[in-house]
C-alpha cells in the first residue's frame, strides 16, 4: 500500500476513538522505553525548533548530569529527568490538525510523511550528553510517529499510559512532555478549567496521574513568563517547586522560529527557497514541502502554528 493510503488508512482508525497510531518507528519499539519524550505539535511543517523541542531532555540531562556528586540519592531517586529520555515520540493530534485546509496547505497525511522524515533526522542525531567525568554522545533508542485524537493534554496523557503499558518485571514507563512557553501558559490558564486554579489543580492532578510517571518539560522563554498573568507565574512557581514542570534552555537561533514563519517566508518567495525559510527546516523536509508545493497561498491570516 502507498505511504500516502496508508496514512489515511491511520488517521481514519483513530478518528472520533480516543486512540493513538504509531505510523513510523526508528529503532525499536515505543513499548521497550523506560522514558519517552512527547513532542505535541500540528507539526505544519516541522523546522528547527520543532527538533531542539524533540532533543530538550537531552540538553537538560546535560545540564543536571554535571552537577555535583553531592546530590542526595534519595533526591535523585525521585527525580524523573536523572537520566535522559530513551525514546522520542512526535504525536500529530488529528482533533487540531484535521481542519480544513487552505490552498496549498499541508494535509495530514503530508504532516505525518514530514514527521517520519524528522524522526529519522532525530534518531541519527547523537544529541550531547556528559557526566561529572566525561562528555559523550548518546543516541536515542527510538524515533517515532504516531496520531492521536485527543484534544487535551490529559486525553493525550491517559492515551499515552494506556497504550505504552510497562511490562511486568520492569520499571514503569515515564512521559515527559515537551512544551514551549506559550504552551505551558495555556495549559496552566484556569480559564480552561471552569476558571478557577482549583479546578486546573483537579485536572491536572489527573494529567500527572497519581505516581508522579508524567511530567513537563518547556523550553525556557522567560520574557512570555515575565508577561503572564501573576497568578499564571505564580502557579508556574509551584508545579516547578513539586518538579512536576522543569524548564531547559534550547539553542538561542530556534527562539523565533515558528511553522507560521516558514508558511509566511515560502508564500512571498514560492519561486524557489529562499535562505530566510531553508534555515528554518531540515534539508529533508524542504525538499518535500517544495516537491509538493505546499504553502505557495500562506496569508498572514489564521495562522496555525
């Protein structure tokens, strides 16, 4: 069957079913991970940010690695992000992504073709990792593809514990989810919880899930922060101090990258790749997004990121 059937064929089974589909694995299964790294993203299309958002638990891991040896065991027993991510999974949400399309615009289907070659760019990346000794570079033990249809970061997470159920006679499989800033406001909005931080509390208590396995990581943009609501920074404070959310500073050059920019950027120039949205993406998925000549229509209106 054609990549482009089969595809379908996934987001037409999880549709309206609460489920999720693993289109694309590099390396090994999902079900063999200790510690999956969740990107959530329309992924339209993928660029670089989207790929230091995939590798943040390594560069965080860099960082936490180093410290001293002085570290109480206990605290370190306790600590999800003590040790990498072993496995990577990029999570397209067919509730986002299903709208329908503008001229030009990429289709599911090309989301999820995009992702695949992402996930295979990722797996041969060799993020950085280091000791108090030694610095190495390690690679993750899996890349994967995978639609879900689940609105909610909660849905997504309760998805995510019930497909990838830890074996018996192993340890239980943690998931962090990845998020940039303006993401993590959203999701810490009461607003969104019947507008009360109680009800926001309640839900996501759920989303944590009750033996602390999942947890959030976000890059680090402290000027979207600095101008959130006091209450939001306030409760940002406090997810931080119970080391449910973690920040992590990811490569400077990525802080104004967006999938809008590149639309925008490809829309003024559909002629040929212009420098200022080739550097935005991977060589891979500029290839494809030129070989099937996608965003050439992109206005500055409705952007969807």
């Amino acid at each position: 069957m054609p990549l482009h059937s089969t595809l379908a064929s996934a987001i037409s089974e999880v549709r309206g079913s609460k489920s999720l589909r693993v289109t694309h694995t590099s390396g090994v299964s999902l079900e063999r991970a200790r510690h999956i790294l969740v990107l959530d993203s329309s992924f339209n299309p993928p660029t670089i940010a989207h790929r230091s958002l995939a590798l943040a638990g390594y560069y965080l891991h860099n960082d936490v690695s180093a410290e001293s040896d002085a570290v109480a065991d206990e605290e370190v027993s306790h600590n999800q992000e003590a040790s990498p991510p072993d496995s990577i999974l990029l999570l397209l949400s067919i509730t986002n992504a299903d709208k329908a399309p503008k001229a030009g615009d990429a289709s599911p289907e090309q989301r999820l073709e995009m992702m695949q070659r992402l996930a295979e760019a990722l797996y041969h990346a060799h993020p950085p990792t280091s000791s108090a000794s030694r610095v190495t570079r390690i690679q993750p033990q899996s890349v994967a593809v995978a639609a879900i249809d689940a609105p909610t970061f909660i849905e997504k997470a309760n998805v995510l514990r019930g497909t990838f159920a830890s074996s018996p006679d192993g340890p239980p499989q943690r998931h962090t989810f990845v998020l940039g800033t303006d993401t993590l406001i959203r999701v810490l909005d009461p607003k969104y919880y019947g507008g009360t931080s109680f009800g926001r509390d309640t839900a996501l208590s759920t989303f944590f899930g009750s033996e602390g396995l999942t947890s959030i990581l976000c890059a680090d943009r402290p000027d979207l922060l600095a101008s959130s609501d006091a209450n939001l920074s306030s409760a940002v404070e406090e997810y931080v101090r119970r080391g449910q959310v973690r920040f992590v500073q990811l490569p400077e050059n990525t802080h104004r990258v967006s999938s809008s920019a590149v639309r925008q950027a490809i829309a003024a120039k559909s002629d040929n790749r212009a420098n200022d949205w080739g550097l935005m993406v991977d060589p891979a998925i500029a290839e494809f997004v030129e070989k099937n000549g996608l965003y050439r229509h992109e206005t500055n209106n409705g952007v969807m990121i």
